[in-house]
C-alpha cells in the first residue's frame, strides 16, 4: 500500500512538472515573439508608391541619392503586387534602421480611375503582409504621381480598418483631378475624394509637391490638376503644405531625382 | 571509490574542526535560536514572490495570484512579517553569538542585549542618518557572529562572574558595568571608522565590474558572488548582474530573430544565472535532493524538506541557517565547485553552439531551473543541459554529504539543529 502511495506521489509531481515546462515554454515563445514586436514597433518606414506605367524601380535613383546624404544607409525593400494578389518581394528583406524604404509597385500600373481603386484594395493587401512580416505599427507615406491618388484613395476607405497609423504623407505631381485643366470641372474620382474626406485620419501631415515647368503644366500634369489636391486635404487633415518647384528637373518624372525634391524627402521624412 | 579518498583525505581536517568545539557550538546555537525566524520570513517570502508580487513568474505564466483590492493588500502582511523576522536576522545573530559564547557565570542575557545594540551602532549609516537596512537584515549574519564574539570576549575579560546570591540588584548591573560601556565605545569607533571606508568607497565608479564580458571576469565574479553569499554577506539576489553586453544581445537577437548571432555569447547572465544559479545559489538544490533521497540523517531531511521549495525559488536562508552550511567548512568546496563546473560545461556548451546563450529577460520570482528555459525562449536542450548540470552537481555534493554524516555519527556529534547526539543505528 505504501509502495503505491509512494508511486502516486512520482506521478503527480511528475505531471506537474511536465504541465509546469510546457506551459513556461508556451510563454516563453510567446514572450520572444511579443518582445520582437514591441522592438519592430519603433521602425518607422518610408511607404512609396510610383505613378502609372512606373516598375517597382522607380524610386531607386531617389534612395541612392538620400543615402548618399547620409550617415545611416536606408534599406530599399521593393513590393510587386501582380493582379492576383501574388507579391514578390526584392531587396532587403531582413529591414533593419528606423526608416527603411518600402516600394510598392504593381503589375497592373495603367492609369485611369477604376484601375486606381483596383490598385488602392492590391496596396492593402500589401500593407496587411508587411504588417504581418515586419510588426510596424506606423509608416510614412510617398505617391508619385498616380501614387498619390492610390495612397489617397486608401487613406479614405482602407487605413483605419487596417490598424496602422500614417504620420506624413507627401505627393508629388499627383493630379487629383486626372487631366483636367479647369477646376471647376471635377472627374468623377475628384468628387468622390472630396466626398470622403472626412475619413481621412485627423494627424495626417500632408505634403504636396509639384512641378511646374510653365504657368499651366509640369510637362505632363496641369498645374490646376495638382493644386485640386487642396480640396480633399486642406481643413481636415493636421496640415497640408504646398511646394512648387521650377527651374531644370521640374518636369513630372524629374520630380523624384531633383535635388530640391530629394532634399525635402530627406527632411520630411529621415 | 573518489569518494572515499575524499572522505580519507578532509576527514582529518573537519574533526580538527570540531574539535574547536566552542566555536562550533555557538555558531550551531545561535542557528538553532533564529532557524524559527529564518523559516517563518523565508515563507512569507515565498507566498509574498508567488501571489502578490506584480509582474511575477506565478501571474504572468501560471496566472495564479495577482489579487487586487483588499486581498491585494494582505501581501502587505507577508512583506511585514518577512521584515520583522529576516529583515532583523542581522541583530538576532548578534544577540544569539555574544549570549552564547559568554560563559553561563558572567550575564550572558545582558552580553546577548548589549551585542543587538553594539551591532545596531554599528550599522547606522551617517550618510543618510538611519540604520542600513542591508546590515540589519540577512546580509549582516556575518557581522552579527564577528559583534557577538567580540561582546562575549569583553564580557569574559572585564565583567565580574555574576553573584550567586545578590545582595541587591544593582549588584548583578554593576558587575558588567565596566563591559558594557566598553562594548559600546569600541562599537562607536568601529561605526566611525567603518562610515569613513563607506563613504571613501562609494566614490569608486562601480561600473567597472559591468562593462566586462571576458570569461575569466565572470568567473571571478561568480566566485565573488558565491563567497559573499557563503559568508552572508549577501541573499543570493541576481540584480548585480545587469550589464550593458546583455542589452546589446538582447537587441541583436530582436532584430535578427535569433540567438545564434549575438555579439556576446558569454556573459554573467548567460553563465552563472542560467547554469551556476540553476539549482539556486550554489547548486544547493542538487544538495537538498540529494538528502531527501539518501541521507541517513532525520535532521538533516526535515530541514530539506523545509528547504525545499524556497531553494527552487532562490531563497536559500533556511538551508543555509538550518544545516546550516554558513561558516562552517563541511561544505565549502561542493558549494564553489558545483556551480563553477556547471558554467564551464555550460561555456564549453554555448562556444560550440550546441546550446544559444540565456538573452530574453525573465519575470520575478521565476523558479532557478527555469530561468535559463524562459530566458532562451524555451529551448529544451538548454532546459537539458541544466538539468544534467544538476545531475553533476549531485555527485560534487555526494563524497561531502557521506563525509559530513560520518564525522557528525563517528564522533556522536549534535547534527544540524538538535542537540541530540547522533549514534549509529
């Protein structure tokens, strides 16, 4: 009787013991994984979108010329989102620094509203994967061109429900109101961005950047297009800040390597 | 077989020991006078690190505990009663060594008193003008003997033996009149003197130790740690060792979401905390089982037994006091050698990269055998490896246990905390 009482005892602590490891190493891992996110969570990325017709290379020149200016070399990670959804990833994958720099390309890059929206819903399914992969919990926003208008778009229907924060956006050359010269006559996708503004996040700070090579256009945008950006940002958003650049380099597809351009870049957002 | 060479070659030795039977005695009577308190704070301790202290081991992995309100509040309690017992284990060593090693015809009860207080002198703080708290706690038991000892050779110089009969009562306080004053005066040079060192000290920039990571430093510091805890100078606590190599692990092995590639694989935590500390300070752990299991001796495994589940939690004052270990020599080389060979296999271990070092921080009040599992992110081989660090740890501490038990039974000496005579049964 005693023999088995003595059996009873061995046992039970024994399977206390195996509970006890298995349970410490559930937290453990757990614990690992929470303490990664929490140190991922201080990475703070350049998000970049390029306009119509642009691969996930558009950006490349303007990377090397803002890591030419600095001390901390900035990763380029590069996104290609193909139209079922699939995306490739190029670059550094393992991103380290506080600012990295995330391009966001995809197959489908023609212009046009309907293919916007297409491109807006293929960015949040890149931005939910990056989430998922890097733990970030706020980036910084940059379109190009059409870009811009993709970026917008989301920010309207997307960025809240998907839990991240934007701090800064920044357009350049983005014509809000497609190729219109008159402001009085809106697209269909101006009206609409107008319509949704109120769902833009309130601490957005909103930078706008065009070209000007005359009075009426940078070579490819009208002016009156780009300056329609107003409408949707200005009032509701923390701050909106128009910049204008002439001189050489100001035309449309100049803007992300002009130098003044590149230095605004570096002070927004590095 | 080594065991009985070991046995033959330190038996000798131990019995020259024993036979400095006053200083034996006393150091096992004053044990025997607090063990009580020292089982009674390290409890309340312990039910204190379980259920009520934040962030704790038992509420962040088990999720017991972690009572609010009212309940919350009675962890005030324990932490009372843990002070007023532990917390003064200091003065009681002081009063139980000079009561104890004054001779019965001079006022021993008075040398006792006048001890407490030489050691309460001795342990106020000018900086600050309070008494240390550190001195009268715990880590004052080895100041407490040396006051004691030197209290009772005042008494037996200077004191009168005590009237069998007095014929007042102002008798029996002038006869040790003359030792008590002098107690207190030499205690207030000491005090002086000693709050002169303390301030000179405090000006050596302590972070000379922090900055290092070269294996013979944490070696060193390890052995260091291990005297201070021996001698009492200190509870065992793992605080010291934050040092800034284990941040930058810590960082690296965020960003690359692995261990392997840490600039410093070996540090203090990753040795002695994981593996030196994994079966508490000392490995005494590997001790405690050792004795449930084959000891002969019926004091010996009653304070095991009490032992036990303090010395998983770290808290080893009842094993410490209760067999007692501190002071005396029986089991000085097992207590240095087990935890020492344990990091060595562990450095060997961690350099061949069979195991990734311990970088992740763990919770409070974390049981010592699975700081090194949670602080890997739960690596079994780690976990394995400790646990055969223990296993060796076993047969350091098995020739010395055998050792210990024959002198104590040949010689028909008190064991551990009775004053019965053990005999061969």
């Amino acid at each position: 009787m005693k023999q088995v009482f003595k059996n009873l005892r061995w046992i039970i602590v024994s399977l206390f013991l195996i509970i006890l490891l298995l349970i410490s190493h559930n937290w453990a891992v757990k614990n690992k994984q929470e303490l990664e996110q929490q140190h991922f969570s201080k990475m703070d990325p350049v998000i970049m979108i390029p306009g119509s017709n642009a691969t996930q290379n558009r950006f490349d020149s303007l990377v090397m010329l803002l890591n030419k200016n600095s001390i901390h070399k900035h990763d380029l990670l590069k996104l290609t989102v193909q139209t079922n959804n699939k995306i490739t990833y190029t670059g550094s994958t393992n991103l380290t620094g506080k600012h990295p720099v995330i391009v966001i390309a995809f197959t489908n890059n023609k212009d046009g509203y309907s293919n916007i929206k297409k491109q807006a819903e293929w960015l949040r399914v890149a931005l939910e994967q990056l989430i998922i992969r890097y733990h970030f919990n706020h980036f910084d926003a940059l379109g190009h061109s059409n870009g811009g208008l993709i970026y917008t778009y989301f920010l309207e229907h997307d960025a809240t429900r998907l839990g991240v924060r934007v701090q800064k956006f920044m357009t350049m050359g983005s014509p809000f109101n497609l190729n219109k010269q008159s402001i009085t006559d809106q697209t269909q996708m101006l009206a609409d961005f107008i319509k949704y503004r109120e769902n833009l996040p309130k601490q957005l700070e909103v930078t706008s950047v065009t070209g000007a090579q005359n009075y009426s256009t940078d070579g490819l945008v009208p002016v009156n297009s780009a300056a329609a950006e107003k409408y949707v940002f200005q009032e509701v958003v923390k701050n909106y800040t128009v910049v204008t650049v002439t001189g050489s380099n100001a035309e449309h597809s100049d803007l992300p390597q002009n130098p003044q351009v590149v230095n605004l870049v570096q002070k927004t957002f590095f | 077989m080594i065991t009985e060479k070991i046995i033959r070659t330190l038996e000798p030795f131990l019995l020259k020991w024993h036979e400095k039977i006053s200083f034996n005695n006393v150091i096992r009577k004053t044990a025997v006078l607090i063990f009580p308190f020292v089982l009674i704070g390290t409890l309340s301790q312990l039910v204190q690190l379980i259920f009520f202290t934040p962030n704790s081991f038992s509420i962040l992995v088990l999720h017991l505990g972690n009572f609010t309100g009212l309940i919350g509040n009675t962890g005030m309690l324990f932490k009372l009663l843990t002070e007023s017992t532990l917390g003064i284990l200091g003065i009681l060593t002081a009063y139980g060594t000079a009561k104890f090693a004054t001779e019965m015809h001079h006022d021993n009860q008075l040398a006792g008193l006048v001890g407490a207080i030489s050691f309460l002198i001795l342990s106020y703080r000018f900086s600050n003008r309070q008494f240390s708290i550190s001195w009268i706690g715990s880590t004052g038991i080895v100041v407490g003997v040396l006051v004691g000892f030197g209290v009772a050779s005042i008494f037996k110089i200077w004191s009168k033996p005590v009237p069998s009969k007095p014929i007042s009562f102002l008798n029996r306080v002038f006869a040790s009149f003359l030792s008590v004053n002098l107690s207190f005066l030499i205690a207030i040079i000491l005090t002086v003197l000693i709050n002169l060192i303390i301030i000179e000290t405090s000006k050596i920039n302590p972070n000379i130790i922090a900055t290092h990571s070269h294996i013979f430093w944490i070696f060193g510091i390890s052995i260091l740690r291990l005297l201070m805890t021996f001698l009492g100078l200190s509870d065992g606590g793992l605080s010291f060792l934050s040092t800034t190599s284990n941040s930058t692990n810590l960082n690296v092995a965020l960003i690359h979401h692995s261990l392997w590639s840490i600039p410093f694989p070996l540090t203090i935590k990753s040795l002695y905390i994981a593996y030196g500390n994994f079966g508490s300070t000392g490995m005494l752990l590997a001790l405690v089982i050792l004795i449930l299991r084959e000891s002969k001796l019926h004091d010996f495994k009653i304070v095991a037994r009490w032992s036990l589940l303090p010395i998983i939690f770290n808290l080893n004052m009842p094993l410490m006091i209760g067999l007692p270990i501190m002071f005396l020599p029986t089991f000085v080389i097992p207590y240095f050698l087990a935890p020492l060979v344990s990091m060595f296999i562990a450095a060997l271990a961690i350099t061949l990269h069979i195991i990734p070092a311990m970088v992740y921080p763990v919770p409070t009040g974390t049981p010592v055998f699975l700081q090194v599992f949670l602080g890997t992110g739960g690596n079994w081989l780690a976990l394995l490896l400790g646990i055969f660090n223990l296993g060796i740890s076993a047969l350091i501490y098995w020739p010395f246990l055998k050792l210990d038990e024959k002198v104590l039974m040949d010689n028909h000496l008190p064991s551990g905390l009775s004053d019965e005579k053990v005999s061969r049964s």
